[in-house]
C-alpha cells in the first residue's frame, strides 16, 4: 500500500469532552484507501519539545470527501498543539500506516468492540465499518466517568453500545470485563485502550475461547519500520507495532 | 550543470548524501517519498554475524531536540541479508554500503568477509562502538589501540572501501582517527550516538530499558559538527559527517567543515522525505554561489 506524506487543511474542531478534540482535516489531493485500525504519523510545528511525529488512529475516513478524522486527547505538548489547531491550518501527515483490523469475510458472526478512553477512536471507523457490510456487532465502552466519554450520539447512531464507569455515572459500575453484556455469545473481540484494560479483555478472550485483536500503542518513532524503535516482544521475537502491527491477534502476543 | 559527484577511497557517490545506519531500514521503507537512486547511496541497518533480538522494549525516549535509542542493533544476521534482502537492491542505481557490527574481532571479520562477497555493495562502514564482548565490554571506537586492531583484522578481509564510524564517547576523536587512518581504513565515518539517558520523575524510572542509550538528531549538531572539523584536520582519508543533520544547509555546513559526504539520520523519522530535499538544496546552493563543482565546498571553511 503506498503511503503518503500529505497537508491536511483543519476543516473542523470538535471540543468533544474536556480533554479531547476531534480534528476532520481535508486534503486537496485524493487520500490513499485508508483502513480501520491504521494510523497517521502527525508532524507537531512550532513545539521545540516534540521533534518527533505523533501517531494518531484514524478515527474516521471518507475517501469520497477526501476527508479523515482523529480524535486527539491531551497529554503532553505535542497532542497540545494537535488540539490547538484552528479551522485552516495545516498538518504535516504521513499515511496511512501499519496493518490494521481484520476485516470479516462472511457474516453470520457476532463482533465485539471493546474500548476505553481515547482508545475508543479507532472503534469508530472499524464500527462503521461493520455496519456498512451488514455485520452484527455491540460496542463496549470503558470510562472511569460518563463526562470522560466522547461522541456518545455518534457511536450510538451505528449500533448498540453498552457502557461501564468506575463511578457508576453511566452504565453498569466497574471495568469493562466485568459487563453483563459479555455473557451474550460474541465470536471475535477487537480492543482498543489502555494497556491494563487490553490485558484484562485478552485475558477474558482466551478463557472463553473467543478469538481477539488488540490495537498497540507502543511509542514510536519513524512510523515505517524502518529505525525498530517500536517493538513488542511477540512470539516470533520483536516485531515493529508500526508495521506488523498496531492490530496484533492475542495469539501472536506473550500477553 | 553543476558537478555534485564525491569520491570516499574507491567509491564513487553522485553526490554526497547518504543515510545514516539504523535510521533509514533497507532503504525500501521510504521508497514512497525518496527516489534512492537520486542519493549518493545508503548505508544498511547495523549487520550482525549472527542474528540479533535487540535490547527490550522501551528502547527510544525523545529529548529535547533530539532522542535517545538502545535498539540495540536488531537484525538477522548478514546471511538473511544475502539471501532476502540483497536481491531487492541490487539491481539500484546508487551505492549500497552495509553497516557492520560485531562483539569480537572474528564475528567482524566473519561478516565482512560474507558482504564482499556480494558484487553490488562497494563499501562497508565498520560500526566499532560495538562493546568488545570479550574484553570486559569496552567498545572497541573508544581506545586507539583497540580500534586499529579491529580496523587491520578487516582490512585484511575486505577489499573493497571500508569506511570506519567512530564513537564520539572519547577523550580525543583525532586520536582515534589517527589511529584508524594508519590501520587501513578508506574513510572515517563520524559521529555515532552520544551516551545519554532519560528519567521518568514521576516513575522515579529511567526511560530506556537499558538505562541509558545514543543520542542523536539536531541536539548533536555542534559537536557533531565540531568533531568533524577537528578529524578533518587530523586525517588524509576523507571523512564523512554525521550528527543532527536535518536540512540542506546543515548539510553544507557539515561540508565546509571538511567532510566529502554526510549521512542523514534521523531526520528521517521526521520528514521522510528529507534526503532528497538535501540532494536539491546542495545543488541549488552551488548554483547561488556560482560554484561549479562541491569540490569548493569541502573543508572550504573561512576562517
Ligand atoms: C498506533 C498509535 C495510535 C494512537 N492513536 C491515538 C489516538 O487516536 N488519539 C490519541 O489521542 N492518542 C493516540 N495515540 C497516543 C499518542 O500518540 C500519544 O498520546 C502522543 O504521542 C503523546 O504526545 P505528547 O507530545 O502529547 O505527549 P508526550 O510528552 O510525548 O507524552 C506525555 C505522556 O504520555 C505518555 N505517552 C506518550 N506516547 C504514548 C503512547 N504511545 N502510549 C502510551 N503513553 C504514551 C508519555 O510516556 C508521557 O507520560 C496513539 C499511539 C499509537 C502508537
Ligand atoms: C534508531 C537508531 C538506530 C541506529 N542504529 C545504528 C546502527 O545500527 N549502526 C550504527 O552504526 N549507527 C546507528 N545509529 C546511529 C546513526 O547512524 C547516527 O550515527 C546517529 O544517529 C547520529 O546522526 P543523526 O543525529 O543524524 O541521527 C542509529 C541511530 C538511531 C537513531
Ligand atoms: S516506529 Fe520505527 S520501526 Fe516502528
């Protein structure tokens, strides 16, 4: 698949909670097919901390707009500047990287999305995704409170979707793993969020047979596995998250 | 036209950028944004005897300007090499040079005895800030002694242009070159990472696996830039600059600073498509100056 080094103009700035925007950024030029689960590498301007790109997943894509969408959470200066972007700016982009989730052949099958945090971007697209083959799929979204969760309209508009909080405030009170909802026969899971989260659905996804995809956000640096800087420790050695990955099978991973 | 071709010993290279080991994989990775065979050539990740898992997982941390990495020379070895990843790059215009490593003298020696056998790499770049495995760990760059005994081992072996990359972690890097100059070496190659390390104060952990790790990109330039100059002046081979290299006129400065030809690193992480912006910006920089040949420019300092 070629990639692409791209100026994607700010088209839109979504404040969707207290810590995340959504970017929809447009761009002159057709964008290369970009799948669910694959990333952008972002170039940060004008921050003397960050020299390097920051991965961010696709969290949507129209080929036919030329226009794709990331959801962006504040953490340090370089998503800072992500998220202080204005409507006409532009954006260094490479794209698109790594593998991304499995597609499914034939339906027939149910799908689980399980997500927490910012880890629920990519969900999004693969939900659509799903949607548009007519695929039976149920989210399921993690927060530790129901202000913490984003877009709830639009996740909701493409199908079921079950919450959990920490605090009660939404859905049923606790993790993820422990929602009623997976008592229900589900055939694949794909995951996405925090690590100990990811750990714990693999866990649930093993014992039960199910089989599962988890999406890695191991720290990068050239996005092209090209300097190795990435990698997770797998069963066939360390292999590169940028390239071989974000999406791993919970059977290729040590997990 | 303005003539941009450099010679390193016995290599001819278009013009005089190449990149730098470990930052630009095989090449092939960012054939979507570099035509290769506009470059002088490229130099191949760090190859190893025998294959290599590298250091655990985290093994990069960003620094100010610039990162630090403790890859710790992944690879498979320098028969997959042959076998897989040679026969896509033969068949390239431009100069291939594969990066050796090794943990003693024999495993060197071994590994460029099996890349002189492939016709289409002219050249290697003997990596020495490898530790000496068998001598208490100490890299063998970092004592002239040492250095030029790995250096003559090789030059024994290796026929072709061996170009040696020199460890910046030293008292006195002349010295060194000096010492690898009269060992054989074509070129010298310089600089490598500068040892570094990064903590986590909130973790109260060091970031890397390792602890600690070699520094590069643009917060390296200056002694970079620095230690180039002062081997410039010390050796008759040519050298090659490396260290924080990520525009045209970082390029340029290097060369006034008397190296023949750069190696770009990671820069590439940042704009992939650098290399070639540098093989322009040299060219049109001739051109402005009403030079005729990059000749002018090599060590054409003023000061
Ligand atoms: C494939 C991939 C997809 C990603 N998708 C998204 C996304 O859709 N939306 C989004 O907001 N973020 C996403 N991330 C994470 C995002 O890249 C990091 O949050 C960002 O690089 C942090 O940059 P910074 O300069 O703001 O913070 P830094 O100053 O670099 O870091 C701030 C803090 O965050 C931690 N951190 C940095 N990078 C990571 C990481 N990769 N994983 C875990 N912790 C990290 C640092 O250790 C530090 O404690 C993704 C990461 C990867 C690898
Ligand atoms: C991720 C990474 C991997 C590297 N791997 C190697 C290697 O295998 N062999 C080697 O000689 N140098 C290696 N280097 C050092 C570079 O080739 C170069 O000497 C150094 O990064 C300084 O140049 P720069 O500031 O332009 O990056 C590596 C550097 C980085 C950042
Ligand atoms: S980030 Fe460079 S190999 Fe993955």
């Amino acid at each position: 698949m070629k990639k692409v080094l791209v100026d994607l103009t700010v088209k839109e700035v979504l404040h969707v909670n207290a810590n995340c925007v959504l970017l929809v950024m447009h761009s002159e030029e057709p964008l290369p097919m970009t799948l669910p689960g694959q990333f952008a590498e972002l170039r940060v301007d004008n921050t003397p901390s960050v020299v390097l790109r920051r991965p961010i997943s696709v969290h949507s894509f129209d080929a036919e707009k030329n226009e794709i969408g990331f959801l962006v959470q504040v953490v340090g200066d370089g998503t800072r500047w992500l998220a202080s972007l204005k409507e006409g700016d532009k954006v260094n982009t490479l794209m698109p990287l790594g593998n991304g989730f499995t597609m499914p052949e034939k339906s027939g099958k149910r799908y689980l999305l399980v997500g927490g945090g910012v880890g629920s971007a990519p969900l999004y697209y693969l939900a659509q995704e799903l949607k548009e083959i007519g695929c039976d799929f149920a989210l399921l979204i993690g927060a530790r409170s129901a202000k913490d969760l984003y877009r709830r309209d639009a996740y909701e508009a493409l199908g079921r979707v079950e919450y959990t909080t920490e605090d009660g405030s939404l859905g049923e009170r606790g993790y993820v793993t422990n929602h009623s909802m997976l008592a229900e026969k589900f055939d694949r899971i794909y995951t996405c969020g925090p690590k100990p989260m990811m750990l714990a659905v693999a866990k649930y996804a093993r014992e039960n047979g199910i089989e599962c995809e988890v999406s890695l956000e191991n720290k990068m640096a050239c996005g092209l596995g090209a300097c190795l800087c990435c990698v997770e420790d797998t069963k066939e050695g360390h292999r590169c998250v940028c390239t071989d990955g974000p999406v791993f099978s919970i059977d290729e991973l040590k997990w | 036209m303005v003539k941009t071709n450099v010679k390193i010993g016995g290599l001819e290279l278009k013009n005089p950028v190449l990149t730098a080991s470990g930052t630009f994989g095989y090449g092939l990775e960012f054939a979507d944004f570099v035509d290769l065979n506009k470059l002088g050539g490229f130099i191949v990740k760090g190859t190893t005897l025998n294959h290599r898992e590298g250091n655990a997982y985290p093994r990069s941390a960003e620094t100010p300007m610039g990162m630090l990495n403790a890859v710790g020379l992944q690879n498979k070895g320098v028969d997959y090499f042959a076998q897989n990843i040679y026969p896509q790059l033969k068949d390239l215009d431009t100069n291939v040079i594969v990066n050796v490593s090794g943990a003693c003298i024999e495993d060197y020696v071994a590994c460029a005895e099996k890349v002189a056998a492939l016709d289409k790499i002219p050249a290697i770049e003997l990596n020495i800030s490898c530790p000496n495995v068998k001598q208490g760990g100490m890299a063998f760059g970092v004592m002239p002694a040492s250095a030029a005994e790995v250096v003559s081992a090789v030059r024994k072996a290796y026929p072709k242009t061996l170009i040696v990359k020199l460890s910046p972690n030293v008292t006195d890097i002349a010295e060194i070159a000096r010492a690898v100059e009269g060992a054989g070496a074509d070129s010298v190659s310089l600089i490598n990472t500068l040892l570094g390390m990064a903590i986590d104060s909130e973790k109260r952990r060091p970031i890397l696996s390792t602890i600690t790790g070699g520094m590069s990109g643009p917060a390296v330039k200056p002694i970079a830039l620095r230690m180039v100059w002062q081997v410039a002046k010390a050796v008759k081979i040519p050298v090659v600059g490396i260290g924080g290299i990520t525009n045209g006129a970082d390029a340029v400065e290097f060369l006034l600073a008397g190296a023949s030809a750069i190696e770009v690193g990671t820069a590439n992480f940042m704009n992939p498509a650098v290399t070639g912006e540098i093989v322009d910006y040299i060219e049109n920089y001739l051109v402005r100056h009403n030079m005729s040949s990059v000749d002018e420019l090599i060590g054409a300092l003023q000061v």
